[in-house]
C-alpha cells in the first residue's frame, strides 16, 4: 500500500485549519461562520488522524471519532441558536448580535 | 456652723443636677426658683461658714472638711478635701455673693430668653465648679474646678449657639484658654513627682524645706503655674479670647469678669504664693505680665465703640494690677483689689445689660447719649460703679484698692519705680476710658428713647452692688490675711490719686466740654492710626491668625487632601482606569474575540516553538 507522508498530510490539514479560520474571522453570514468552523474541526482531526498513522497506533482514529460526534453536537447546538437568533432579529448578521459588549 | 462647708459647693451643684436632668418638666417659675435658690443656699451657708470661722481662735484659723478619697494610687492619694482659711474664706464670700446677685439679676434679664432653664443650669455649674475651685484643699480638686469653670465658660459664652459668630467666640475661648491649662497641668504633675503630695497646704510646706530661694525647679513649677493663670484671667499673650466673649448674654459677662474665670488665675497664684516667694524670677515675670496687660487693654479700651467690649478690656486692665501686685509679693492687695474689682465690674456689667436692653440690644456707644433722665436708677448705679473703676478718691471702693497695689508697686518687697509709673499711667487711662464711656452713653444729647426700665430684680441688685461699690476702704480684706503691711510715703500715694483725677478731668475735658476736639483728635491721622491698631487690642488677633491659625488650617488642609489621601486616591483613580481600559475590549463583536483567540493561540504555539 501506498502512503503518504507524515508531512504532507500535516500541512493538508494546517491549510484547511486556516482557511476554516479565514472564513471564521472573515464571514458575516452566520451559517457560513458555521461551516467554516466544521472545517476547522475537521482540519483537526486530519491531524489526529496523520499523527496516528506516523506512530502506527490507534488513537488518531479513536480521537477523529470523538471529534465526530462533538462536531455533531456543535452543529445541533450552533444551529439551534442560529434558528433563535433569526427569529428574533430577522437576520444573520454577527456582528449585529452585540448586546454583550461591555 | 463650720460643718456646712460642704453644702456651700453642692447646693449649686445639685441646682445644676435638679435642671439638667428635669428642665423640660419644669415651669420658668420653678427654673427661676431652682437656680436663683441653689446660689441663694450657698450663699446663707457661706454666712453660716463664715459666722463659725469666726468664732474659731484668732491664731491658725483653718478648717478642713475630707468628704472622701478620689484617688487612690501608690504614692498620690487625692482627696475631696475642702480647705477653709481667710483667702478661700474671702474669695468664697465674694464668689456666693456677686454669684447669687448676678443669677437674681438674670432671673428678670434672661426671662424671654427660649433657654432659661439651659442658662440656670449652666450658670450654676460654672457657680459651683469656681466654689469647687476656690475651696479646694488638694491641687487635683482645684484642677477639676479650673476645668469645670473652663467648661462653663465655652458653654456660656455660646449660649447663644445659632449665631456662627457666638460659636467661634465660645471656641476660641475654650481653645485659649486649653493653651494656659495644658501648662498649668504640666506644672501640677512637676509638683506631684517633686513633692509626692498633691494636698496644697503639705506641697507648700514641702516646698519650703526642699527648694532654696531662687531653684530652677520651683521656678519652672512657678513659671507653669503662671501660664495657666495668664490663660484663665486673660493676661497678655492669651489674652485675645475675653474681649470675644462678650459673645454671650450679660448676666455671664458679669459672671466671668467679677466672680468666676478671670479671677481663678489671680486666686491660684495667691494661694500658691508661697511657692513664687521661692522664686523671685518667675513673680519679676509675673509683674511685668501684668504691667504689659494693664496698659495694652487700657489703651485698647479707649477706642472701642461696643460699651460691652469697653468693659472687658477694662477687666484685663484691672486684672493686670492683680498680677501686679502678686509679682511684687503684695497678694493681700491683689485680693483686695479683685472683691472691689467683683462688686464694680459685676455692677457695670449688669447696668450696662439694663442699658443695652433698654435700648433694644443696641451696643455702640455712639449710638447712645443722654440717658442721664431716662434711665435715672441705671444712671446713679453705673455712675458709682465706674467712679470705682475710675479711683475716685476717698468714696469709692476701687480707689483704696488700686492705691493699695500702687504703693506696693512702689515700695512693696519685690517693687520697681517702672512698675509703678505703669501702673500711675494706667490709671489714668482707666479714668480716662471710664469717663468716655459715662459721658457717651449717659450724657449729650439722646439718640434713641429706651423702651424699659428695670424691674424691681435687677433694680435690687443694681442698688446693692452700687452700695458696695461706694463702701469706701472697709471690703478690705487684709486684716484677715494677714501679710505685710505696705509703708509707701505719702508723696506716692498722692502722685497715684492725681494721675486718676487727671484721667477723670480729661475725659469731662474731651467728651463733655468739648467732644469737637475728641472728635478731631480721633480723625486726625496719627489718631485713626493709632484709633485702628488699639480697637484690635493691639493686633494680638491679626499676629495669632496668621502665625497659628492658618499655618494650622493649611496643615489640616494638606492632611485631609494630599498626605494621606494621595495613595489611596491613586490606587483608586488606577483601578478606574484599568476598568476602563478593560471595557474597551469587551465590544461585543464575535469575530473580533475569535481574531483574538487566534492572535493569542499563534503566539503561544510561536513561543513554544522558538523559545
């Protein structure tokens, strides 16, 4: 079998880190901020996942599980309060939840 | 008889004890009869006291009355102890009597007066702490005294309290006065840890045996003694409060100028007189005081316009020859001087309340004038009180008196030449200053009609103390304590009448015959120069507001606002700003707080990697 480098898996996965991260900071759109948020998660646990396959051991892919089902609830969450949010204001805008600030 | 000592200073107190705890119960009737009967009691105790006194022995009459320990305490043992011999007999009679007059007086003076009751209660207070004061056989006793009449003498003197003026008066007495008091308490412990005895009588005797003429410790407990005296009888440099504290009702001027405070000072240093006999510097310093005071309140008297202030200058004037006398050894004289001094001034005093009354609480003596028909009675008593004042040869009181003090000032043990030409120019000007202030207010032509007379009260006292004042040479008191006589020549004596004549015939000159000239006088510019350095006693206000005072407010300022609040202020304003700051960066937008995050989470991975 074919495998692919240690290396090149790690920095497929700090790319997608980052463009989750960019999409994050940049969007306004809260199903977007979302999204970029699951690819961040998921950028993650390619990590993991290369990681475990360097050491040759399980526990890349056990914690890629576990990062599954967080990232399952996140949405379930994340959407539900998305869903509120939207009821009450008629928009998606972020930066227009800002009641919080100091 | 002699028994009855003890109520003579109780009877007051328990007047004092019955108004404080029931004056809202009691009607003016009942306040009136409660604290006019208290002095009243003493007053026939005292009589009862004296009738026993007499009947002692003639040699050693003393009588001591213990009601009981106070202090206990290793080697001090203070005791109430009250000590009756001819000096504290003397000061007693004088204290129960002007003190019983003055009270009948004000029975009538302050009755439409909202605090009756208040002032009863006060004034036998102060009556019963200055018969503490003088009847007082141990020196702790007779501080507690001292400070009972200092007391009374804040609370009387802002009786008035809703004036700010009248408040300021009453603190600046109490404040002045603290000032003698502190050295005065410094000087008793001087004598406690010397002597180990606080009882008067044993310290004196002590004393003797223990310190040679002349020692620098008797000197110094004589010099502190004499700094509480200087306070309390309002001698040059604390002499600034009394001319304010005409900021109270009359009946307590009169009070404190003839029988209670001012005089506490004349009567400590003649009881403790054995002890400045031990040192000559400190009665030369005492002298000298007096003769400094005696002229600077005389002059200052001369231009006053408020009759009341004329009349409190004239009694540091008056005291000062008490100090006089008591610096050159002669204390049989000063205490010969202070019964006339009680009978006159507490008779001006009270006239001079019935005239500003009259007039509608009007205090310039300008403003007055030609009351010689109007207010007869209050005429006739003035007129023989400030003939005392004035020396008056051969009727009067005060002219025996002061005569009596000039003699010694020039012949007595310790005496100087210096001494007596103050005192001679003193009582000229006392003359002087007497005939300005009869002339102005009762003579001329009337600016106001008074709108009372005095009631039967106040005229009974008027006549009484009038009386006195008039006795001539038999309130004398020295046959009783004993002392040296004074042989001055004739020649003196004389010299000391002209110079009160003179006085006398220069104020008819210049206020009756010919009041234009006292008038030109008065505008030309030496005299309004002159007319505004005396009216402020000297600048004795001016120099102590500037040296004392408002170094002392600045320093209270710079305590309050910068010293101690400083630190805690920065920490504070500190904190603010952190909040602040803080604040700024809770804005409430999510995707600033995620760049954050990252910002932060780069930076931390950036130092575990390069570190």
């Amino acid at each position: 079998m074919n495998s692919v480098s240690p290396e090149s898996g790690l920095v497929v996965a700090a790319v997608l880190f980052a463009l989750g991260l960019g999409g994050v900071l940049a969007r306004r759109n809260m199903l977007f901020v979302l999204m970029s948020i699951e690819i961040m998660l998921n950028a993650a646990a390619l990590a993991m996942i290369t990681a475990g396959a360097r050491h040759h051991a399980a526990d890349g892919q056990v914690m890629f599980m576990f990062i599954l089902a967080t990232a399952a609830a996140e949405v379930a969450v994340g959407l539900a309060i998305v869903l509120l949010i939207y009821r009450r204001r008629r928009t998606l805008d972020v930066d227009e939840a800002r009641e919080m600030r100091g | 008889m002699l028994e009855l000592l003890w109520l003579v200073p109780l009877a007051p107190l328990g007047g004092f004890l019955i108004l404080a705890v029931a004056r809202a119960r009691l009607g003016r009737r009942a306040v009136a009869t409660v604290g006019v009967g208290s002095a009243g009691v003493a007053l026939a105790a005292a009589g009862a006291v004296a009738a026993g006194f007499f009947a002692l022995p003639a040699a050693g009459r003393v009588y001591e009355q213990n009601l009981g320990t106070w202090i206990s305490a290793g080697d001090l043992a203070a005791r109430f102890v009250l000590h009756l011999d001819a000096l504290a007999l003397v000061m007693m009679a004088v204290v129960t009597l002007v003190g019983f007059l003055i009270l009948l007086y004000s029975a009538e003076s302050m009755a439409g007066d909202e605090g009756y009751a208040r002032f009863f209660c006060y004034m036998n207070l102060f009556v019963a702490s200055m018969l503490v004061l003088v009847l007082a056989g141990d020196l702790l006793l007779l501080y507690l005294g001292w400070e009972g009449v200092g007391l009374c003498s804040y609370l009387l003197i802002g009786f008035w309290y809703r004036e700010p003026a009248n408040a300021r008066a009453a603190k600046k007495a109490f404040i002045v006065t603290r000032v003698g008091d502190a050295a005065l308490l410094v000087g008793l412990l001087v004598l406690f840890t010397q002597m180990g005895t606080s009882d008067i009588g044993g310290l004196l005797a002590r004393a003797a045996e223990r310190w040679p003429t002349g020692s620098s410790v008797a000197t110094l407990a004589a010099l502190l003694l004499l700094a509480g005296a200087v306070g309390k009888s309002a001698q040059l440099p604390l002499q600034v409060w009394l001319p304010d504290a005409m900021a109270g009702p009359t009946p307590v001027s009169a009070l404190i100028h003839a029988a209670t405070m001012v005089t506490a000072g004349v009567y400590l240093l003649s009881r403790m007189h054995g002890l400045f006999a031990l040192a000559p510097a400190a009665a030369t310093v005492t002298a000298v005081i007096g003769a400094a005071t005696l002229l600077l309140a005389g002059t200052s008297a001369l231009v006053q316009r408020d009759l009341k202030r004329v009349l409190a200058y004239s009694t540091m004037s008056q005291v000062g020859y008490m100090f006089v006398a008591l610096g050159v050894g002669a204390w049989g004289a000063a205490i010969f001087h202070f019964v006339t001094h009680a009978v006159f001034k507490s008779l001006l005093f009270l006239a001079a309340g019935a005239v500003i009354a009259a007039l509608g609480e009007e205090h310039d003596l300008f403003k007055m004038g030609g009351l010689r028909q109007r207010l007869p009675l209050v005429f006739w008593t003035f007129l023989a009180g400030a003939a005392s004042l004035a020396a008056l040869p051969l009727v009067t009181a005060g002219f025996y008196s002061k005569e009596e003090i000039l003699a010694a000032a020039w012949a007595g043990p310790a005496g100087g030449r210096w001494l007596w030409a103050a005192g001679a120019v003193g009582a000229a000007v006392t003359a002087l200053y007497t005939g300005r202030m009869v002339f102005l207010v009762f003579f001329g032509t009337a600016k106001r009609e008074p709108s009372q007379q005095p009631g039967w009260a106040m005229a009974t006292v008027l006549v009484i103390l009038a009386a006195l004042s008039v006795s001539g040479w038999w309130l004398d008191p020295r046959w009783l304590l004993g002392g040296t006589e004074i042989a001055a020549t004739l020649p003196v004596r004389l010299a000391g009448t002209a110079a009160a004549l003179a006085g006398i015939v220069l104020a008819w000159y210049f206020y009756l015959r010919r009041p234009a000239l006292a008038a030109r006088v008065a505008q030309s510019r030496a005299g309004a120069a002159l007319g505004r350095w005396w009216i402020g006693g000297w600048g004795f206000d001016w120099l102590y507001n500037f040296i004392f005072v408002r170094p002392y407010v600045w320093l209270t300022q710079l305590g309050r606002d910068e010293l101690l609040d400083g630190p805690f202020r920065t920490l504070g304003r500190t904190l603010d700003l952190a909040h602040a700051g803080m604040s700024w960066t809770v804005t409430g937008r999510v995707r600033w707080y995620a760049a954050a995050l990252a910002a932060g989470a780069i930076a931390a991975i950036a130092v575990a990697v390069w570190r």
